[in-house]
C-alpha cells in the first residue's frame, strides 16, 4: 500500500489570521503562558522564535496582530481540509492537530500514476491558501515523519522511501527529549543509526514504547479511523478587521464556498439555500438568504450569486464575524445539454432565474404556474418563486395572455387551428363558453376567441 501525508505546518495560526491581507508579523500564543505557539515568515525575518515570551517578540516588532492559540478552531480548520481533499482519497483520516492521512495506492489508476496525482493534489491545496507539506510513504509513519521534517517526497519506490528515512535524525522521529538526549549521548544522531542496533536491546533500554514506534515507521499498520462527512455544513469565519461595506465579505466567502464544493460533490448532493449570519460591531446579527433555483453545488455559482446580492447590501454595522449554513439538500443530477447546440438549456434558466432572486428578492420575483381549471385567466397564474410547484398540462396555450381580450375582426386573420370549446366557471364567477382559434397575422401565432354572440376577440400571443 502507498500511503500520502499532508502536514500544515502553520493550521492555527493560519486559520486565525488567513482573511487577514495585511503583510505585518502574525503571532498566536498560548493562553495564560503567553509564549509565542505559532509564528508567520513576517514574524521570523524579525527574530521571532516559537517558544518566545511575548514581551521578548515586542522587543523585536514595531507591530504585530495577535491571538491565543484555539485548538477547537485548529480541529475544525482540519476538518474543512479533509472536505477538500475528501473526493481524491479512498480512504482518509484526520491525524490532530495539524494532518491528514490519504490512502493513495487504490487511487492512481483513476489519476493514470502518481504523478498526476501528485500535481492535481497540489493545485488543490495550494487553492485553500494554506501551507503544507505533502509526502509519500510505504507506512502511515513514514509519510508522516518525513513530511514533518519538511521532506517533499513523491515515490511509490519503497525502497527510495526507506533510504530516504535513513537519513531522518533521532530528533525528527517524534521521540520524547529524554530519549533524544540518551540517544545523543550514546553517538546515535541518525534513524540510520538508531535502525541497525539490536532491537532486545533498544526495549530494555527505552522501553516498548520505542519499539512499537520503530516498527510503525518499517511495516505497514492499522491507520487512524477514517473521517466521515458531516450530516451538514456549517462553518464560521472570525474576522481579523471591521467589514464596514458589504463587498468586503467576498475574499472570506470565497474560500468558505470552496469547501461547500468539497462538501457537496462528496455527499453527491445540490444545495437549494444558504443562509448567512453576519455578527457586527455593536452586538447585533443579521441574515442573508441566497436561493438558487433547483439547487447547485459549484462554488463559482454561488460566488456568482453572492456577488450580485452584496452589491446591493447596506451593511447595518461593520461585520466581525459571519456564519455560513447550507440548507436545502437534493440529489445530484446531470445536466441534460443540447448537443446540436441551438437552442438554452435548462441549467441556464435556472440560473438567470437564480440571478434575478439575487439581485431583486425573493418577494419580487414570480414565476408562472399552470392550474388544473379549464378558463385560461384563472389556469395561468403568477406564483412567489420560492414555490417549488411546477405542475404543467398538456395545453396548446399561449404563455402571454392580454390582461383583457381585445376586440377584432376575424377577416384580418388566418385560422389555422381550431376550434377548442372551453366552457366553465358556472360553480364561481367569470363564467365562460368561448371557442379558441389559433391564427396567423404578420407572422405572428396568435390565439383567438370566438362568444355565443359572435363576436371575436384576441386573447393571447405564442412566443
């Protein structure tokens, strides 16, 4: 089996501080320590270290954004990550606080070899905006230690991968200090080193504990329990800066949308609905609501979308925080498309309509519905567009009905169908008895009517 890491070096910080442009020192500390966790490159090319006091680092900085070290936020950054990269993995598994696990081997025919793999993996990741380190390995152990020693490795040569761990100090196995410090005394510096000594000897030294980790990193092992999609999605964006227009909320959303996606094609469904909850300034909270007509799944839609509605947004304070929930499941289906090519098809209705909701409201658009009535003024009604009803019948009725019958003279024009007795409304009013005619003039289709007492009007036009 080949197994592929994923280590993010910097996840928590990261994840606290990735909506936030500015090019300052970033540094995350540990509560109630408050010694320096995490650092960005900013922080480092100013002699910032991982284990500083905070009042050392301000020494070295003119300004800095801070923050405490949140492993529930970390997690769930992890877990967002694993929605990602869900769909290009058999099998994965979350390794806290800051890996994933990928089964790769049954994988590679579907990508056509490791290489594909390897590059489309890549473009992926580098997309979430995250850093991190990928490498192959013939255990879970071994991927795992030489991506935390920075060691990009793309193999499914066993042989070049366990050469490559040779190489590995005792330092970067993720061994306690203490043992670190007796290997060292010993003249043990390498795993090279370290794998050659006598195995009864190594346990009565250090213990089983050093063992079952050797042998972990040689033979193959039972991987971590493998992460499931969540029945939902839900996921929340801390701001690091005051979102005072509307706008300014897309750069955030954007990378939320992203994993929405992820989500999405790995529950193989479409979402009709999100909903987005913005905590401001002041304390208070509002709620965006962007449909989407018979649902979708791309994140580039409802970026499309969510453009269009922030753009008419009034912003009752500046945002700090928002919420992002997606509501409204469907299957997946595909696209029916036209392969001659002349004529729209239905996704792109669906998705003007979707614009239109966007830009206008849901209570400012209407759609036509059919009713099961015989009289075409009380059959052909506008209904709110959040009516998911779409019952149509088998008429030759025109879409475009006058808002009242026009009067005419049947010599102008050409009957070609007809005529269709409607007769009804007796149980309400209007009551009616006409015959429909359907008739040409001018290249027009047009509908016609006649009354009992002759008289002829014009009802409706055919697209």
């Amino acid at each position: 089996m080949l197994w592929l890491y994923i280590h993010f070096p910097n996840l928590a910080l990261e994840a606290r501080f990735l909506a936030d442009q500015r090019q300052i020192p970033q540094l995350l500390l540990k509560p109630g320590q408050q010694t320096v966790v995490q650092c960005n490159e900013y922080a480092l090319a100013q002699g910032v270290r991982v284990g500083m006091n905070k009042k050392t680092a301000f020494c070295l900085l003119e300004d800095c954004a801070l923050a405490d070290y949140d492993p529930h936020a970390e997690q769930a950054c992890l877990k967002q990550l694993a929605l990602l990269c869900y769909h290009q993995a058999a099998q994965i598994s979350l390794v806290p606080p800051d890996g994933l696990l990928l089964e790769l081997g049954s994988m590679l025919t579907l990508f056509k070899g490791l290489d594909a793999y390897w590059k489309h993996m890549r473009q992926r990741l580098k997309n979430s905006g995250y850093q991190f380190v990928m490498c192959t390995g013939h255990t879970p152990q071994a991927a795992k230690q030489l991506a935390h020693a920075k060691i990009e490795l793309c193999s499914d040569d066993e042989q070049r991968i366990r050469e490559t761990l040779l190489q590995l100090s005792v330092a970067q196995l993720d061994l306690p200090e203490k043992i670190i410090h007796k290997l060292n005394a010993m003249g043990i510096h390498q795993y090279g080193q370290l794998k050659n000594m006598p195995r009864k000897e190594l346990g009565y030294r250090f213990g089983k504990e050093m063992i079952e980790h050797l042998q972990k990193l040689e033979t193959d092992s039972q991987p971590p329990t493998s992460f499931e999609l969540p029945a939902r999605f839900q996921q929340t964006v801390h701001l690091t800066y005051e979102a005072e227009h509307a706008r300014g909320l897309i750069f955030p959303l954007r990378r939320v949308l992203l994993n929405l996606e992820a989500y999405l094609i790995g529950r193989q469904r479409l979402c009709e609905k999100l909903l987005i909850k913005l905590e401001h300034r002041d304390g208070r909270a509002s709620l965006l609501t962007i449909p989407s007509v018979r649902g979708s799944y791309r994140q580039q839609d409802w970026l499309s979308l969510l453009q269009i509605q922030l753009e008419h947004t009034q912003l009752i304070d500046p945002v700090v925080s928002l919420t992002l929930r997606a509501a409204g499941f469907l299957p997946m289906q595909a696209e029916h498309k036209d392969l001659i090519g002349g004529r729209h098809n239905q996704a792109d209705a669906d998705r003007l309509h979707s614009m239109l909701l966007a830009r206008l409201g849901e209570a400012n658009v209407r759609t036509l519905r059919a009713e099961a009535d015989p009289r075409p003024e009380v059959a052909n009604q506008l209904r709110n567009s959040h009516d998911n009803a779409t019952e149509q019948y088998p008429r030759q009725w025109p879409s475009l009905l006058l808002p009242v019958p026009k009067p005419i003279r049947q010599s102008d024009y050409q009957i070609i169908a007809g005529p269709e007795r409607i007769e009804g409304g007796w149980w309400d009013a209007p009551s009616v008895r006409r015959d429909y005619y359907i008739a040409k003039r001018h290249a027009q289709t047009l509908w016609l009517f006649r009354r009992d007492d002759g008289q002829w009007f014009l009802h409706g036009v055919f697209a």
